[in-house]
C-alpha cells in the first residue's frame, strides 16, 4: 500500500524536471502520471478478480515484480515515450498490491480486529501521499529524475522478500471447482472506464467535444458490459451483489467523499498563494498537513471502529468531512493560513474515520471467493472519485471565481472560488449521508431478506459485522434470521 501511493505522488514533483530533461512540454508530461492512474483504474477490478480464481499471493508476488522491474526500467528510460510504457507498467503492478493488499485482510486478521488493519493500511496510503513531494524533491536535488523511480527497486525487493515469507500460501482447488475468468467483462470495463478517466482529465479545465464524446462512449460501454455480465456464465462482476444496500452505499459515498477529498488538492495551492500570498515553500508545508492528519488518524480510526461498530464510526466521520467543508465555505480570508488549517485538520480526520471504517464495514463479511474484486471495487470508486473530483471540482472553483485563467485572478475572486467550492462540497458529503443512514435502515429490515428467501432468492452475502450480530440476537422472530 505505502509503495503503490508513493508511485502516485512522488512522480508529480518531477514533471518539471522532467519536462527540460525530455524537451516536453507541461501537457506530454502529465501523461507520465496519467498513464500510472490510468492502468490503475481501468485494471483494479479485473487483477481482484483474478486473484480470487488464481490465488492472491502467487498474483500479488508477481504484481510486486512487475511494478519493481517497471521501476527499472523508469528510472534507465531514455525516452519520454518508453517512461510513460513503462508507468503503464508499474500502474498495473501498483494495482494488483492496492487490490489485493485489502482482500489479504479477510484471510489474515481476526474479524474483530479488521478496523485496526484497515486503519494502519490507511495509515500507510498516507504516509506514502505525504512522503512522496519531499522526498522526490531531496532525491532530484541530490541525483537527478531517474532517482525518482529506482528508489522503488530497493523497496519492491524488501516487499516481495516479506510477502513470499510471511502471506500464506494459495489453496489448490480442484480445477472443476475453479471459476473462469470473464474475459469479455474485463475489456468492456477496462475500455469503459479508460474512457470515462480520460474524459475527466484531458482538456485542462476545458470540456470540449472530445470529451463530451469520451463520455458517450463510457456511458454506451457502461451498458454493454451490464449485458455482457448478465449473460456471462462466471461474470467479473456478479450484478445481485448490488441488491445489498450496505455495499451500494459504501461504493457511491467513498467516490463522493474522493470528490470532495481532491477539491482540497485542486483549490487549495491557488487559495494559499493567490489569495493568502504564500510562497511555494509555505504552500507545501500547508498542504502536507492533510496528509499527516490522515496518517496519524488510520490507526486509532480502526480501533475506534473495531470498537463502536463501522457503521457507526463512518456516519462520524462524514459528519466531520461535512463540518470542515462548511467552515471553509464560511470562514473569510482575513483568518489568514490559521483560518484554513483548523477546517482542514476536521475534513482529513473525518476521512480518516471514514475510509478505515468503510473499508471495514464492506471487507468483514465477504465470501472468500469475492475479497479481490470487491476491494478492487473500493479501489476503483476511490480512484473514480479523485478523477471526477479534479475535472468537476476544478470547474466549480473557476465558475465561482468568475474567471478562465485562475492564476492570473484576483485574491478576492480565488476566496470566493474556494467559499463556494466547498458549499458544493459540503452538499455533497450531505448526500453521502444520506446514503449511508438509509443503507443502514434498509439493511435492518428483516422483512427485505425474509422476502427474498421465501421467493427462492440467496440472501446478499456481504453484510456488515454490526447488522450481522444485531440480526442474530432477533431469534424471537423467525429462525431464518439468526442463521450467518
């Protein structure tokens, strides 16, 4: 998890860099990072659901390859074309360890201590976010770009050294007993959502007609490969998992609550330095607090959910995110860098709550054979979230700022950009809110499932330890309940 997340962040620092030493321009490079989110996104679904039908740790050793010897070959690149083949590359290692890292934890924990796992696995998605601007900045300072990428090889090697010894090795299953792979589905989706990223992130704040049609083509994928699954005889994606209202809710508020997340990394350079008047150093050091806030709140966020229930401990947090997206919506420039920090530290800490505690309420109960794709399937609305959130949030910011060119902007106008950006925001984590309280309702509803096995229907198999427990104490009712 640490290294998938520092691949994403540590790049960004280098595009300068990388840009002279290329004689590129800003746009040719961006794809450098493009391309790593890219085979993110579109693979994370389809390397979990191989991995349930293969075995994780043989596909998690060999994702751990690829990504260290992508890095090799990042780091000796020698044109800006085969950098960004090989991003690809090491995108793809990186989403087999994001994928397959959380569905580890169902093998691996005790139930009752899952909140803790997924908090430290929080933790080290942070620390991997907030260590990358620096340390790639110390390591262009004292090498060159190519140190940006080679410093994984030492850490790839370490991390495959440990899961070889410590993950515990696959079970054989009988090859009639083996589930095929839904090759068609992976396409369909892999193509389907290639589509709609690079809808979301070409153009730079303008939404031509490019765009416009990449998204009818991801609207038009999305529905064939709805087909696709229905038919399929072992889909990638089983569509009845849909009917359980905890995972549905869990899926849509993670890609609102990343929305949201990445408004603070869209807005929040240009409200420091235009509006407050930092310079770049001070800028960094104020953007690296969310980081650190998240990463100092993974663990006790699990423990506190292991505790008090996940539920419960995710309604906190967006509650908080809620609170800290309206205080910066009504708190004036004139509080100064003091004024942001504050509402800050309570947006990051509420995510903190929510992610561990999300992540949690989804993995406890999952059949073995659905870990992989269903932690790609949280993976993938969080990835979903932060390519939406740059493109739609970005766009807020500069309508609110009345404004084409946000750099040249005046203070005042920046303020009003942020003020009203995270109005949005704030509106926003209100109908994830909704989301998750309703689920929760729906989920408690004996007469749902009662229903659904009286007409020859299975039951939804991921539910949430909290509403398991509290449906087996209802005995009283009908011996179908207290049943797992």
């Amino acid at each position: 998890m640490l290294l998938s997340s520092l691949g994403t962040s540590i790049a960004n620092v280098g595009l300068p860099a990388l840009a002279q030493a290329f004689t590129a321009s800003f746009q040719e490079v961006q794809w450098i990072v493009l391309a790593y989110l890219l085979a993110i996104t579109t693979l994370i679904v389809s390397v979990g659901r191989l991995g349930d039908i293969t075995g994780r740790r043989r596909l998690l050793l060999a994702g751990i390859s690829l990504f260290t010897a992508a890095s090799v070959l990042c780091g000796f690149a020698p044109t800006l074309r085969l950098l960004i083949a090989a991003r690809a590359a090491q995108g793809l290692g990186a989403a087999v360890m994001m994928a397959l890292t959380l569905a580890f934890v169902g093998e691996t924990v005790p139930k009752e201590k899952t909140g803790s796992a997924m908090g430290l696995l929080g933790t080290m998605s942070a620390m991997g976010t907030a260590l990358g601007p620096s340390l790639g900045g110390v390591l262009i300072a004292g090498f060159s770009w190519r140190a940006l990428f080679l410093v994984n090889v030492p850490l790839g090697i370490l991390t495959f050294l440990l899961a070889h010894r410590y993950l515990p090795i696959d079970r054989r299953e009988p090859k009639t007993d083996r589930a095929g792979f839904d090759s068609v589905g992976t396409l369909l989706l892999a193509l389907t959502l290639a589509a709609y990223a690079l809808a979301m992130t070409l153009g730079r704040g303008r939404f031509g007609g490019l765009n416009i049609a990449l998204l009818l083509a991801a609207a038009f994928g999305a529905g064939l490969f709805v087909l696709a699954e229905a038919r399929a005889a072992s889909p990638l994606i089983r569509l009845a998992i849909f009917r359980d209202p905890v995972l549905s809710a869990s899926l849509a508020t993670s890609a609102l609550v990343s929305t949201v997340m990445m408004a603070t990394l869209v807005v929040g350079p240009f409200y420091l330095s235009r509006a407050l008047g930092l310079d770049a150093a001070r800028v960094g050091i104020v953007l690296s607090v969310g980081p650190l806030v998240a990463a100092l709140t993974g663990v006790p966020a699990g423990r506190i959910a292991d505790r008090f229930g996940a539920q419960r401990v995710t309604i906190v947090g967006l509650l908080g995110i809620a609170a800290g997206s309206f205080l910066l919506s009504m708190l004036p420039a004139t509080l100064g860098i003091a004024g942001y920090i504050a509402p800050i530290v309570v947006i990051t800490a509420g995510y903190g709550l929510f992610q561990t505690a999300n992540n949690t309420a989804v993995m406890t109960e999952l059949r073995p054979d659905q870990r992989g794709v269903i932690s790609g399937m949280l993976n993938l609305s969080r990835n979903l979230g932060l390519v939406t959130g740059a493109s739609v949030m970005g766009a807020v910011f500069a309508l609110a700022a009345a404004t084409t060119d946000i750099t040249t902007a005046r203070p005042e106008a920046v303020a009003t950009g942020m003020r009203t950006t995270f109005a949005v925001a704030g509106i926003l984590i209100v109908g994830a809110l909704a989301l998750a309280v309703g689920s929760r309702v729906l989920a408690t509803r004996p007469s749902r499932r009662i229903g659904a096995k009286k007409r020859g229907r299975q039951a939804a198999p991921i539910r949430s330890a909290e509403t398991s427990v509290r449906l087996s104490r209802r005995t009283d009712r009908t011996s179908a309940l207290s049943r797992p």
